[in-house]
C-alpha cells in the first residue's frame, strides 16, 4: 500500500475510491467524471462551509489533489482517443486511394492489353497484302478479330485511367476534356472495322487493301488528339 493510500484511507476514503486513483495511469471516462464530481463536491461544501484555512483537513486537501489527478487522467485519454481517431482516418484514407490506383491500373492493362491484339491483327492484314502471294484465309480471320475485340472500346476509358493515375499510359487528358468527340471517333473506327471485315470475306485483295486503308485513317483520326506521341 503506498503513503498516498495510507493516507486516503486514514482520511475515511473508501479501499474502492482508492483504488481508482492508485491502480492504473488512465481511467474510463465514466470513472472520471463520477468520481471527479464527488471529490470536487466535497471539497467545495467543505471550504464553503468551514469558513478558514486553518479548519481544512488532510482528507479534504488529499481530495482534491486526487480530482487533479483524475483531471490529468481524462485529459489523456481524451487526447489518446483524439490521436487513434485520427490515425484511422487516415489508414482509411490511405486504404480508399491505394485501391482506388489498383482498379485505375487493372483498367489500364486491361485496355492495353486488348490494343495489342488489335496491333496483331492489323499486322497480319498488312503483312499478307505485302506478300507476293497472300494468305486470303489470314487476312479474313485477321479482318473479323477486329470488330469482336473492339465492341467494347468506348468503356476502356473510364474517368480516372489518364496520366493521373501514375500509370503508365500513352491516354492524354484530352480524351476526357472532349469526350463527346472521342467517342465519335471511335464509333466511326469501328464502323470501318466493320466494313473491312465485310470486304474481307468477299476475298477481292484490291477491295480489302482499299477497306483496310480506310479504317488505318480512323486510327490515326483518333491519335492525332488524344494518344502521346504518335
């Protein structure tokens, strides 16, 4: 037992009471304000009513030192509890934005991803129309992965998948600054697409090389203003 104890008990403090103030460095809060208000209470009747100095007692000094210390406790508590909030907030925070660039990032790859097939297929169709003797069969199989692989293409660009990101990728701003425009652009791709996969099946080489003409022009239509450095 410590002399504070000692002391409160020799004062007709109660063993509870006691070991409220003397059992822990932070108290619950409903712990401090009971018994804050008990100490503060008593000490205050007891001043008011005693009238001098002289008359206050051991036990009505101790007691208010104790609302002191009670005082101190829920400061920290309060503070502790103040400072774990706002660490949560910004875990959270954190959390929303690390998740928030991972989907970003996952669009990204997706789209690219799929402008690689597109890249192939265009690849073939202009490597076989070079070719002494072309495979008609490649450039028709070629010419019908397009449309198929790009019915898609106007939700490969959803708001937050630019530079901002921190990805890389060679989208410009300007394709959500103009969106209107570039979905035009990519309507009148995929009409050529269309077409050139319709020419195509006809098996007429001429007509295909023209078809195919036509829809590279839609292409380039749409990175002039909104690919990098193309």
């Amino acid at each position: 037992m410590t002399l504070l104890e000692q002391r409160l008990r020799s004062e007709g403090i109660s063993a509870q009471n006691t070991a409220i103030h003397t059992g822990a460095d932070t108290y619950p809060s409903y712990v401090c304000a009971n018994v804050e208000k008990m100490y503060i209470a008593n000490w205050t009747n007891q001043f008011a009513g005693e009238g001098t100095m002289r008359d206050f007692s051991i036990k009505h000094i101790l007691a208010a030192i104790v609302a002191m210390v009670l005082l101190s406790a829920c400061g920290q508590e309060s503070e502790t509890a103040e400072t774990s909030d706002g660490a949560t907030d910004t875990s959270a925070a954190q959390e929303a934005n690390t998740e928030t660039n991972s989907e970003a990032a996952a669009q990204i790859e997706a789209r690219q991803a799929q402008y690689k097939k597109l890249g192939a297929a265009f690849k073939t169709i202009n490597d076989q129309l070079k070719a002494g003797t072309p495979d008609v069969a490649a450039i028709q199989a070629a010419a019908a992965s397009i449309p198929v692989e790009t019915a898609g293409m106007m939700d490969w660009f959803p708001e937050g998948t630019g530079p901002e990101a921190g990805v890389e990728t060679e989208a410009l701003p300007a394709i959500w600054e103009n969106r209107a425009d570039f979905d035009q652009k990519i309507a009148d791709f995929q009409a050529a697409a269309a077409n050139l996969n319709t020419i195509a099946e006809g098996g007429d080489l001429a007509a295909i090389g023209a078809a195919f003409g036509a829809t590279g022009g839609t292409c380039k239509a749409c990175h002039d203003n909104y690919r990098l450095d193309d």
